[in-house]
C-alpha cells in the first residue's frame, strides 16, 4: 500500500561562529534530500539571535528552499516589528513563526505585544495574507498558562487573529496531542496542527530540554533513559526505536505534516525519515 507522501519541515537554530555557519550549510544539504516544505530558523530572547536568524533564513532561500524566521514579539514596539516586516518582504520572506517570546531579563515591561496574538493580528493588519503565519501549540499545556482552558484560549485567539497553521512544543506522548487537536476543533480553531518532533540522541538533554519546556516524558520512558547511564550507542537506539514509533502512530492518525527539531543535525532524522519511508 503506498500512502500519501507526508509533509516535512525542519527547524534550525543560527550558528555562532564561522565554522558553525559552514556546519549547518553541510547538515543542510543533507537534509533537503528529504524535500521539507520549509526550513525554519529560531531566534533568542528579545531578539538576541534575530541577524544572526536573518542570515541563515537567507542562505535557505538563496538554496532555493523556502525559509521561516522565527519572530518574537515581546519588548517590541510598532515601529520595529513593521521594519523588520519590511525587511522579511523584501527578502522574498512568505513565511514567519508567530511567537511571543521570553522577556529577556532585566527588561522591565511587554512593550506594545503581550501576547502572540497581538503580534499575529498586527502581521495580518499591515501585510494581509501576503505571509503564511504559523504560531506555537502546546499539546501538554504552555508552561507559564494557568490552566489547560486558559492556554486553549490563548491558542484560540491566535487563530481568531489569522494563525494559518501552527507547530507543536515536543511531546513523546500521541494521545497529548489528539485530545488537544480534538479540543481545538470543538472551539472553532480548525487550522492545521504539525506535530514538533524532537530526536532523541542525548538523555540528559533531552530530559533537561523536556523539564524547562512542560513537556512530560513518560515515566517507563525516563528510566529507560536513565539505565542506560552513559550507553551514548543504547541512548541513541532506544531514541531512533521511540520517535519513529512515535511519528508512525501520528502519520497513521492522518496529521498533516511532520516538523523535526533537527538540533542542527543531519543523522536522527535522515534515519527516522528513512525508517518511515520518507
């Protein structure tokens, strides 16, 4: 039986240095033979990253692939998110991941964005539908939300503002994510919801990553993880063995794509990709 090529997506972050930047060019490369439907690029805390996202985003599509800036709003004014907006469009930018962002420290107040919603509705007021504008899904709830109903609303809004499509946070646990699609559709928010797949190649940073994140990985999960101690080989097998099943159960299920959080590497998800027959 063969099924329906499934969409991919990538995300990666901007290197630091000169050798990085040739890294990831590398890594790149391998990974298009996957076909993505795009590439992301995130972006630091009050926008510590943004030239740095910038640059990447542009070697992307001068690859010939399109290309997703993360942006986050919060500290922002007016004036500069519709500068960079601007600049997004004279780059040949049609795609931007909507995000509020963390408030860098020390900063004492939002600036003109409190929300991610607000920046969606301010995207869709001066540009109209000229970008695809994706924004954040938070399957196990988002980490500073009062409730799951509250975070259900603030993801409703984002929808209600002109989300087209949103990604997902991590989560290993596929019934997280069909009860909060399910959820959504009941309240009216009926856009696209990409499962965000994150490899498992390294215990310790996968269970410090999930811990600041609100993402729960299972308990049978996490002491698998732990027994292997310091087993990088078993690490990686168990990983590959868990995420494949993992995107074979969300495929199943007929989600409208898959989005990897490549780390910057090529290996996990080639691998994970091959396993599928993707």
């Amino acid at each position: 039986m063969t099924m329906t090529p499934l969409p991919i997506s990538l995300e990666f972050f901007p290197p630091k240095t000169p050798e990085g930047v040739i890294k990831l060019a590398g890594v790149r490369e391998q990974l298009y033979a996957l076909k993505p439907q795009f590439c992301s690029v995130t972006y630091g805390a009050g926008g510590s990253t943004q030239d740095g996202t910038l640059a990447a985003v542009r070697a992307i599509l001068a690859e010939g692939r399109e290309a997703a800036p993360h942006f986050s709003c919060i500290g922002a004014e007016r004036a500069s998110v519709r500068a960079t907006l601007a600049q997004f469009r004279a780059d040949g930018i049609r795609r931007i991941v909507a995000l509020r962002g963390d408030l860098p420290s020390g900063y004492g107040g939002f600036g003109e964005f409190r929300y991610a919603s607000d920046l969606v509705a301010f995207i869709r007021a001066e540009t109209g539908d000229h970008f695809h504008v994706e924004v954040a899904a938070y399957p196990e709830m988002h980490p500073q939300a009062r409730s799951p109903r509250d975070d259900l609303a603030a993801y409703l809004a984002k929808v209600k503002a002109g989300a087209s499509s949103s990604i997902t946070q991590m989560f290993f646990n596929s019934d997280a994510y069909f009860r909060f699609v399910d959820e959504a559709h009941a309240l009216g928010a009926d856009i696209p919801v990409v499962p965000g797949i994150m490899p498992i190649t390294n215990a310790s940073n996968i269970i410090r990553f999930a811990d600041a994140c609100g993402a729960e990985i299972p308990r049978w999960m996490r002491l698998r993880l732990q027994g292997f101690g310091d087993d990088v080989e078993s690490i990686k097998a168990f990983g590959l063995d868990v995420i494949t099943d993992l995107c074979d159960q969300l495929r199943t299920a007929g989600v409208p794509g898959l989005h990897f959080y490549t780390m910057n590497q090529s290996g996990p998800v080639l691998e994970i990709c091959r396993r599928l027959g993707l």
